[in-house]
C-alpha cells in the first residue's frame, strides 16, 4: 500500500514539470539547421575569396595603365621642351635672316641710340656691355654686328674722353663720369625720405654778396608739385633752393626771392644742364639769370641780404630745418662758385666736363665714389655729402649719367 502511494505522488510531481516546463523549449537545436548554416557561411567566405582575387586583379591591371600613362607623360615633356627649343632656333634664325638680308634695317640704329645712351661715357668691357639689354640682344640676331658696335662705340668714347683730358697736379687725367645719385623724392607721407646732407651753408661763402654760380644735371622722374634738387631755407629772406614749382613751372630761390612762374620746360626720363646765375648784393642791379642747356630761362632781379641762417644745402631735397620736399630724379655734377661764370664753358655743348680747375669753386660734389655713403666735395673745402634717410632706404648710386 506504501508503495503505491509513492508511485502516485512521483507521478504528480512529473505532472507539475511538465505543466511548467514551456511546450517549445528544446533541450537540442536540430543538426541537419547547423549543417545548413556552415554550408551558408562557407559559401560567404568562399564568394569573398573570389571578389578578392577580382579587385587584386583590377588594381594590378590599374597600376600597369598608371606606369604607361607616366611613360608617356614624360615622352610629352621632353617632346614639348624639344619643340620650345626648336621654335626658338627657328625664331631667331628668321630674325637674323631679316638682318643679314637687310643690314639697314631701322632696328639696328634704334637699338644702337638706345644703348648707347644708357652706357654714356663709360667704357665697358665685353662681358659688361652685353648686360645692356639692347646690346645682348644684338648679339643674339648678329654676333658680328654687335661686335662691331662695340668696338665702334668704344672708339668714340675714347675720342670724346681724349678731347677731356685736363692737366692735374698730376700730369694728365681722364675725365670720366661713371654715376650720378638716384633720389625716391617727394614722400614723407609714406614715411620715406632720402637725401644728401652737407655741411656747405652758403653764408660761409659770401655768395649774397660776392654773388654765385650754380652748375647741376638733373634728370626728373617726376614731375609735380614743390619739388627740390637741392638747397637751404633756413627763413623766407634766405633762401637759397632751385627745382620745381608745378610739372610744368621752375622755382628759383635766392634771397628774399622766388621766381616760379617761368616755364621749366623739362620732361621726365631726359638729362638737363641747369645753371643760376646771381650778381651779388654789390652788383646793381641784382641780376638773378637761370639758363636750362645753356638757354637762357630767366632774367630777373633778387635781394639777398639776410645771411646768419646757419642751414647747410641738401641734396635731392631742401634743407628747411629738415629734410624737405624732395624731387625723384638722377642728380649729377653739382659745382658752386663764388662768382659769376660763362654759362657755355660749364654747359659744354652738354657733355659734362672737368671744373675742378675753373676760378672761384667753392663746392664740386660729382658723385663718383659710386659705392659707400659719402659724397665727396672736390673743391678743396671739405663739404662733404652724407647719403641719408628719415626712414629705411638711402639714395642709390647709379650707372645713368648725363
């Protein structure tokens, strides 16, 4: 009887399991599904394998077009350098053609002048004659006419510093000019301003009453307004400043007086020869006369009587307790003389000649140290120039010359 009742109670106990126990839960997942699934997956990685294979194929076939595309990209360029080359001979082959079939050509006197010009009176060697543009350039479309260009215009420098040569202390010297000074001018408002200061304060001289006269070369680069080559106004009744009024008016300064409704008659890019003229306050009248290239500008009358100033002359500028309304412009050959001179002897045709010997100089400043920051006073007097600035940037020698 026992025994019954305990096989009855492990019957409701499996009863109740499997009441709780949730009708799809499976103790084992069907094999016949996994092997499905690994036959899946294989596929996968087997299709992978295979695109692999495909972009490595591309990329290599890819690779080879890129190394034929840069064969020939560099078969381009030595093609194309090769035609600029040969397009060039042919270019100047045409041109030297045209030359050698036509020697009068306008192209070669226009080019001489040209260079000739901007070589002036210096002599210059092979290798420095060929940095003149217009002279490479000859060379490059006619090698024999160059040459003999250049031997031709040697030659007429050596005949024209012949005919210059001055007896110094000595023996005999060549007259050269080989620089002038270059000026930026006008621009303190940029914070620019660039001169030479000297310590010629023509008080020292005399010159209100011995009277004076002023050589200078000017090549203007700018023509405007209260533009100075060089002088002093240390007060209105001392003046002693020369350059321009407006581009097209000159102003004389002497004294108490300035003239500055006569025309100049100057254009920019060009050399002129200026010279003043004043009789002294001794003289009556008190002729102020100003020639450009030995042609006489003006012709009037100054008073300068005031003196006591203590202002030294500038150059590229006026002295007006400072650096004043500069000029852009190439100055050259500035003489000062204690007298009255002939105009035509310091003009000489307009080729600039050698004044140290002439009476009464004063102050000689001819530029020609061509380097360093000082502009030597040839007189005798010691006035040395100093190239200065207000700012950053000195006055430039120049090779330009009148």
């Amino acid at each position: 009887m026992k025994l019954k009742e305990h096989i009855e109670k492990l019957d409701e106990s499996l009863d109740e399991y499997s009441e709780e126990a949730p009708k799809s839960e499976k103790l084992f997942v069907d094999i016949k599904q996994l092997q499905r699934e690994i036959q899946y997956k294989d596929k996968s990685i087997e299709s992978l394998k295979n695109e692999s294979v495909v972009l490595k194929n591309k990329i290599s076939i890819i690779e080879e077009e890129k190394s034929t595309i840069l064969e020939k990209l560099d078969k381009s360029r030595w093609l194309e350098s090769k035609v600029a080359l040969a397009t060039k001979k042919v270019y100047e082959d045409k041109v030297k053609s045209v030359i050698n079939e036509n020697v009068d050509s306008k192209i070669i006197p226009v080019l001489t002048e040209v260079a000739r010009r901007k070589q002036g009176n210096q002599q210059l060697n092979w290798g420095n004659w060929l940095k003149i543009p217009e002279n490479r350039y000859l060379f490059h479309i006619n090698e024999d006419i160059a040459k003999k260009i250049f031997e031709d215009t040697n030659t007429l420098i050596d005949r024209s510093l012949g005919n210059k040569r001055t007896r110094g202390g000595g023996g005999l010297t060549e007259f050269v000019n080989n620089y002038s000074l270059t000026f930026t001018g006008n621009t303190e408002s940029s914070g620019t301003s660039d001169y030479v200061s000297t310590t010629f304060d023509p008080d020292d001289y005399n010159l209100n009453t011995t009277g004076f006269t002023l050589s200078y070369w000017v090549r203007p680069d700018e023509l405007g307004n209260f533009m100075f080559a060089l002088g002093r106004q240390p007060n209105s009744s001392e003046r002693f400043e020369f350059g321009i009024y407006t581009a097209t008016k000159q102003f004389i300064g002497v004294g108490s007086g300035r003239k500055r409704s006569e025309l100049h008659g100057m254009s920019t890019g060009n050399w002129y020869h200026w010279a003043i003229t004043y009789a002294g306050n001794s003289a009556s009248p008190k002729t102020l006369k100003a020639y450009r290239d030995g042609t006489e500008v003006l012709d009037t009358t100054a008073t300068w009587s005031s003196t006591g100033g203590d202002a030294p002359i500038y150059f590229g500028a006026r002295n007006n307790g400072g650096y004043s309304q500069g000029w852009d412009c190439n100055l050259d050959e500035v003489a000062i003389f204690n007298e009255v001179k002939d105009v035509s002897t310091l003009y000489n045709s307009g080729t600039p000649s050698d004044l140290q010997d002439e009476s009464g100089l004063v102050g000689y400043w001819r530029f020609e140290n061509g380097s360093g920051t000082v502009a030597t006073d040839l007189s005798g007097n010691g006035n040395h120039g100093t190239l200065t600035t207000d700012d950053t940037g000195l006055p430039t020698w120049s090779s330009d010359t009148p």
